[in-house]
C-alpha cells in the first residue's frame, strides 16, 4: 500500500489562531481531511502563510466567526489562495443575568443542527467539515465551515427587500418545515425546548434604548404615545413565554423546528457577477437558537426586521396562502397531509408579531454606531428609514391589540 505523501508546510503549525486554543495543524488536518473541494484543487500543496480576519465586524451574538486566508509556497499570485471559517462561541456578557452554561447550549445545540437536522430537513446552509463541543470543564468549541463570501451576500437592516425574496424565504421555510414533520420525531422533538425562551433574555436590554430613540427620531409626537402605550406588554415576560412555548398549541399548532434567529444577518443572498445580492437564498446561517415551535416564528422575525412596513404589509397580504401553497408542493400535491389552514397560521403569525414588532426601536442606533460614514447625510437617512419601519411596526401593533388580539393584551398589558 503506498504511504500518504508528506506536506511540509513552511508557517508554525503549532501556533494558535487568533489566540484560541485551536492551531493552524488543527486547521490544516481538518482541511485535508474534511474539505473535498479543497482536497481536490490544494491538498498537495505545501502552506506558507494564514491570514486570519474577525468577520464578525461586531456584530456576533455569541462567537468570533474567523475567515481564514491560506496561500501556499508555490502561489502564483494573491489570488491563488483558500479560504475558510471557523466558527468560536464565547461567553458574551450583555447580559448580567446570563450564564456561561446558556452558551455553551448554544453552540452545542448549532452543532447538533449540522451533524444531524440539516442532512434532514435540506435547508441551505454552508458546508461543515467539523463540529467540537464546547465543555464547561474542556476546552473551546468550534465549527469549520465552508467560506460562502464568494457566493452570497447579506443585506443590511437598511436595505429593503422586495416580494420576489420574501417568497423565496417562504419556499424554503415550507421545505424545511415538510422535512421536519416527515422526520422521526424522536431526533428532535423535546430536545431544543431551552431556546424557546431565549427571546426572554433580550427584554431587560429594552428600557434604556428607548428613551434616546424617541429624543432624536424626529415624530416623538407620533411614536410615544404608542410606545408609553404598550411598554408593559412589550417587556412582559409571562407572554414573551406564553407566545414562544404554549400559544401555538392552543391554536392546535403541529411544531416544527424553528432558526429562532432568521433576520438579515443571519440570511446569505446568492451574488450575481457584479456581486449585487439576488432574489435567491444561498444559505441560512447561525442555527445557534434552534428550538421547536410555531411555523410562523421565523417568518415573523424575518419580516419584521428584514422589510420596511410597504414590503411587509404586502407579504403579510400573501404569506399565508403562499406558504399553503409551498407545502402543499412539498407533500406532492397532497393538501390533505397538510397539517394547518389559513386561519391558524395567521393566528400564530400574530402572536409572533408581537414578540418581534416592538424591538426593532433599538436596531437602527446599534447597527449605524458600528458603521462608517463619509457623508453625515446617508446616516441621517439610514436612521430615517428605521424610524419609518419602527413606527409602521408600533402602528400595525396597535391595530392588533385593539382589535382581534385584545384579549392577549387584556391579560399581558398591565
């Protein structure tokens, strides 16, 4: 049997990367173990350098997401190189309440997802090569994943989205969801219950955003009284819970499993040839916060916060049949294995709604004090257009509590 050639790599393999307790021989074993793409163009090929980047760009809930830049001895030019990511979680404290073992869920319950649910339910997602656990009395965990950044993009909390996409997102929801109900439940059922209330966590941040938001956002007089109105409600733990963990069975909701997080960061759009994002999904990412739920958990937090209140309103027109549509197709036409109508999933939508709507008030001051400007006014303007979506969010709010949600904020309000 003839041996395996051996590479020599000219960098320090023993060196860690970026400060973390995995090595560059970490990296590079599992490329020329896991990666068939690299195998196939590079596996010969002795390492020179690795360059690694946090593409994280502050905005990274609970890990540092590493692109990692090889070019090799015999690289003709800069392009001649790969790249990949890994995926670090680390214990974020914005919140005092929160515990280290909430983390560790996180990333344990993501490496879950690639290893067992997503050969399941066909989303699209990057390619993992490796998964380690994070221990709380062991060391780091990680996931090596394919580098997507040559084939999609996301879009920014500030740019709108159009109907073409919303239905995009909608199909592969319904794939997803037809998946998961023909699966043994026994692989996921009872398993991700903790994420159902990890919305809960976010509510103590909420009270001190609003305030500067209402000061500079130019229709104070517009947006308070809805704000003042429902603040009760919005930081209201028990529907929070309710909303997450019960109210989709009370509508005699079959769950399915949920992203918990899908918004613009989270959503990679597949790039044409002048890299400008297109109506087609290249991948959903960061399946940290899987949890089983409502159909509609997903398509709600999307909505909210990845469309302006004109595109929304238009998809919430739509939505519903659509996704009736959707997954009737995946049950080959079949509607009678259909496990829900109309009626229902507007219901669980709302509830849903409500979880989402009145947060993104914090959204726009965040994600522009992360951001760079040249020209004061184009900030100006990016802050404009979250306060139009804040305020059609408030607005639509209002109309569902006054009308057919006034018994839930009859009994969460005060």
């Amino acid at each position: 049997m003839e041996k395996a050639a051996v590479i020599s790599d000219i960098i320090d393999v023993s060196k860690s990367i970026d400060g973390h307790s995995f090595t560059f021989e970490w990296l590079l074993e599992s490329l020329r173990s896991n990666d068939t793409v690299y195998q196939k163009k590079h596996g010969c090929r002795s390492v020179k350098a690795v360059t690694v980047k946090d593409i994280s760009g502050g905005k990274g809930f609970a890990s540092n997401v590493l692109r990692c830049v090889l070019t090799f001895v015999d690289s003709v030019n800069d392009s001649d190189s790969y790249s990949t990511i890994l995926k670090i979680p680390f214990f974020n404290t914005f919140n005092k309440n929160q515990k280290i073992d909430k983390f560790i869920d996180l990333h344990n319950f993501e490496c879950d997802f690639y290893e067992i649910l997503a050969p399941i339910v066909e989303a699209p997602t990057p390619k993992v090569y490796k998964t380690v656990r994070w221990f709380p009395d062991g060391g780091e965990g990680c996931i090596h994943m394919e580098d997507l950044s040559a084939k999609g993009k996301t879009i920014s909390y500030f740019e709108n989205l159009n109907l073409s996409q919303v239905k995009c997102v909608i199909q592969h929801l319904a794939k997803i969801h037809k998946r998961i109900l023909c699966a043994d439940p026994n692989l996921w059922t009872g398993k991700y219950l903790k994420n159902q209330e990890s919305f809960v966590d976010f509510l103590d941040m909420f009270d001190p955003i609003i305030e500067p938001f209402l000061k500079k956002c130019k229709i104070e007089e517009q947006l308070r009284p809805l704000v003042e109105k429902y603040h009760s409600f919005s930081v209201n733990k028990e529907y929070c819970i309710y909303a997450f963990t019960q109210s989709y069975k009370d509508l005699n909701i079959q769950p399915v499993l949920v992203h918990g997080d899908l918004h613009f960061n989270n959503t990679l759009w597949v790039t044409d040839k002048n890299g400008d994002a297109t109506n087609e999904i290249c991948a959903f990412v960061d399946w940290q916060t899987i949890q089983e739920g409502s159909p509609m958990t997903d398509l709600a937090r999307f909505l909210v916060n990845c469309c302006d209140g004109v595109v929304r309103r238009q998809a919430e027109e739509i939505a519903f049949e659509f996704y009736l549509e959707c997954l009737t197709k995946e049950f080959g036409g079949d509607s009678s294995k259909v496990p829900y109508n109309t009626e229902q999933l507007k219901k669980a939508y709302n509830y849903a709604f409500l979880t989402q709507c009145f947060f993104i008030i914090g959204i726009p001051d965040f994600f522009l004090g992360i951001m760079k400007f040249d020209d004061e006014r184009l900030k100006d303007a990016y802050f404009d257009y979250g306060v139009q979506k804040t305020l059609h969010a408030y607005q639509d709010a209002d109309k569902l509590l006054k009308g057919e949600m006034k018994h839930v904020f009859e009994k969460y309000g005060n």
